[in-house]
C-alpha cells in the first residue's frame, strides 16, 4: 500500500509538469521529514552520489554526440544506407532502420536520431509511394534504438543508479540492439512485398555505391573506435569518451570542415544544459532511494513478493508489465530513476543479473517511446511531418508487437544480453 501511495504522488506530480528532478526531490524531502523529523541525512547521501568519476562521461558523451550531430553526418550515413539497400523491395524503409542504427551509435539519443534520420528520410519514402503510416512507424521504431545501442545515456543512467559497469553494459546492449534492427527490417522488407504501390528505387551502380560508402566512412567509424577500446580492455568508459570527443572534432574540424568556433561555443552551451539536467536528476534519484530505504520500501516490497510465492521469473515479469505501463505516461528517465531504487534490492536477494535486467529495462523503455499517450518519439515524428497523431500511432503498432518479440527472446534467452560482455572478460 505504501508503494502504492509513493508511486502514485510522484506520478502525479509528474503529470502536473513538474521537472523530474523536482518532483522526486519533492517526494523525498517529505518522506525523510515525515520518517526523520529533518533533512540532515540528504546532503551526505547527494554528495555520496555525485562523488563517483565514473560521472565525467556524460558531459563527455554528450559533447560527442552534439558534436557529430551538429557535423551533419546523419546526410552521407542515410545516403550509404540508401545505397546498399534502398534498391530492394522495401528497401528504403530497411534503409532508414539501417541509418537509425549507425546513427543510434553516435548519438546515444533516441529522440536526436528520429529527429534527425526522419528529416532525411520522410521526403525520400514519399516520393517513391510509402504510405505516411509506414513511414512514420519506421523512423519512430528505428529511433528508439538510441536507448539500447551504446553509447546510450539511459544505459549510462541506469549504470549510475544500480552501480554496474558501464562498460558491460554498452557491450551487452550490442546483439540485442541488432536483433531489434534485424526484426524492424524484416518487417519492412516483408512490407515491401505487400504494398503495391511502393516504387522500387533503381540500383545506383557500383561506383556510386562505392562512393557513398567513402563519404560515410568517418561517421561508420566512430562506433568502432569507442566500442571497440572498451571491448579490447584498452580504455575505460570514460577514457572512451574522451577519445570519441576527440575523433568527433576530427570529424567535424578537420574532414566535414563545418564545425567552427561558434558552433563549438553552442555545442558547449547544449552539452552543459544537458548535463546540468541529468546530475540534478541523479542527485534528486539518490535523495529518493535514501528516502525510500529509510522507510523500509525495498523491504516491505521483498517481503510482500515473498509472502505471494514469485519466483524470480514471475517477479521480472510483474516489473515489466509495471514499467510497460508507466511507459505510457512518463518520460525514460523518469521510470528508471522511480523504479530501480525500488526493486534493486529485491533484484539482489533473487539474485538476478542486473546487466540483463538493464537490458531488459531499455527494451522495455524503448516501447515507452512509442506507445500512447505519451510517446515522445511520436510526438517528435509528428512535429517534423506535421501528421496526425492517430496516423503516426497506427504506423508505430506493428512496431511496438516487434519489440515484445524483442523482449520476450532476450528474457528466455539470458546469452543474447550476457555472452558478449563476458567473452569481453567483464565479470558478471
């Protein structure tokens, strides 16, 4: 009951408009007064959580990733994209799921990456007679890959909060972010088939091809260089992301050549603003799971789930169907920073890998994105189209039936999440 009455304050709250970090801190600072009769116990418990190095890679990934958004790199990745399959039955479609996910790589963003892939791909499916539903469906779908494949800043998030390695992490997001790519394009391709009116694009030629692969070569290789130092054991997460800043001015300076001092100077002022948001968000989730734990929240819970006879299993299933449905109201960040305080300790006593629930998490967010009412991917597909809401929703159903697919092959098969990060040596 008293979960329930926590839950559904902040949920409220939430739902009046109020930033995240406030109206978690709000939550707190009433429950430690209610429990401790003063706040003295807040401050020790948000400098505790902010003390951590591991924390100077958010502003550095998220410098990267402006960097190379702001490079406009996304135009040579849609076009390669384009060039290897856009010839094929559906092929445009598989195209922009193809751009989505390298895309994915850079940015870390789901919201960025539909922005940014749709503005290239909605006139292109267009005029070769994709329907506007089927369009906008892919471009949201394949947006919400910027949550699983790494760099994520959810993943880096969650990381923080349930205190595992990022580094795991991003490896272990890697075969389940390519399952979901490989599920939205057959799912196109198939789409392809049926829908008649889809014009097929003519094959460019070897040398075109050719060239397009060239000109993307920068931007195919920037998920490598961060990736794969993190894999061999060279670098660190955070010495990854300093070395993906480096390459991302590179790119920007020295081989694109339009990436000057004032766009520096703003890339520096949207790098700050973003991570300003996320450490007042971190520091307000820390005030809220000391809250939490000083009323024997995790406890009771543990003791309820006990007192019901769920196995493990059951336990995952119940929070799944849980955050699915917080989901529909509340942003990514807000659900992995109310629930993870909550059910870690229970995760813990039944022993359940938290790097495959990490993973299970953000697949389970990546539905958030696109589920009504409060899909942010479709509100963004919406902007940029100017369509109608129901029309951009019904394109992204048969997506969001894929991604429960998704979900339910990475729940009964533990090695999809868990056998790359530990052939990479991590212990988990």
């Amino acid at each position: 009951m008293m979960t329930f009455l926590i839950l559904a304050a902040l949920i409220l709250l939430l739902l009046t408009g109020m930033p995240i970090f406030a109206g978690l801190a709000l939550t707190s600072i009433i429950i430690t007064v209610i429990s401790e009769g003063s706040i003295s116990s807040i401050a020790d418990t948000v400098f505790a959580k902010l003390d951590n190095g591991i924390l100077t890679a958010i502003p550095m990934f998220a410098f990267m990733a402006h960097v190379m958004i702001r490079s406009r790199v996304v135009d040579d990745l849609y076009d390669a994209a384009n060039a290897l399959v856009g010839h094929f039955k559906g092929g445009l479609s598989v195209a922009t799921v193809l751009a989505c996910t390298i895309f994915a790589a850079i940015s870390g963003s789901s919201v960025a990456t539909a922005l940014t892939i749709g503005s290239s791909a909605i006139p292109q499916m267009k005029r070769f007679g994709y329907r506007p539903s089927d369009i906008y469906g892919v471009i949201a779908a394949g947006g919400t890959l910027g949550i699983l494949i790494p760099p994520s800043g959810p993943l880096i998030l969650y990381a923080i909060v349930s205190e595992t390695s990022i580094g795991a992490l991003f490896i272990a997001g890697l075969i389940p972010g390519v399952m979901m790519a490989l599920l939205f394009a057959a799912y196109s391709i198939a789409q392809g088939y049926l829908r008649t009116e889809i014009q097929q694009v003519k094959w460019i030629g070897l040398a075109s091809c050719t060239r397009a692969m060239r000109k993307s070569i920068w931007s195919l290789l920037m998920p490598p260089v961060v990736l794969g130092g993190i894999y061999l054991g060279i670098f660190t997460a955070s010495e990854a992301a300093a070395i993906g800043c480096i390459y991302a001015l590179f790119v920007g300076v020295v081989v694109y050549r339009n990436f000057g001092l004032k766009d520096l100077a703003r890339t520096a002022h949207e790098t700050v603003r973003t991570t300003a948001m996320l450490f007042m968000i971190l520091a307000a989730a820390a005030m809220f799971g000391h809250s939490v734990t000083i009323i024997r929240l995790p406890i009771q819970l543990m003791e309820g789930v006990t007192a019901l006879g769920l196995g493990p299993m059951q336990f995952i299933l119940v929070v799944m169907f849980v955050i699915f449905i917080l989901g529909m109201f509340l942003e990514t960040i807000a659900i992995i920073l109310i629930t993870t305080p909550i059910v870690l300790p229970s995760l813990m006593q039944f022993d359940v890998n938290l790097i495959w629930y990490g993973i299970l998490l953000m697949i389970n967010l990546e539905l958030a994105l696109i589920t009504p009412p409060v899909g942010m991917n479709l509100f963004v597909i919406k902007g940029i189209a100017n369509a109608p809401l129901a029309e951009v929703i019904r394109g992204a159903l048969p997506y969001v039936l894929l991604m429960m697919v998704g979900l339910a092959l990475v729940l009964l098969i533990q090695p999809l999440a868990l056998w790359l990060p530990r052939l990479a040596g991590f212990s988990i």
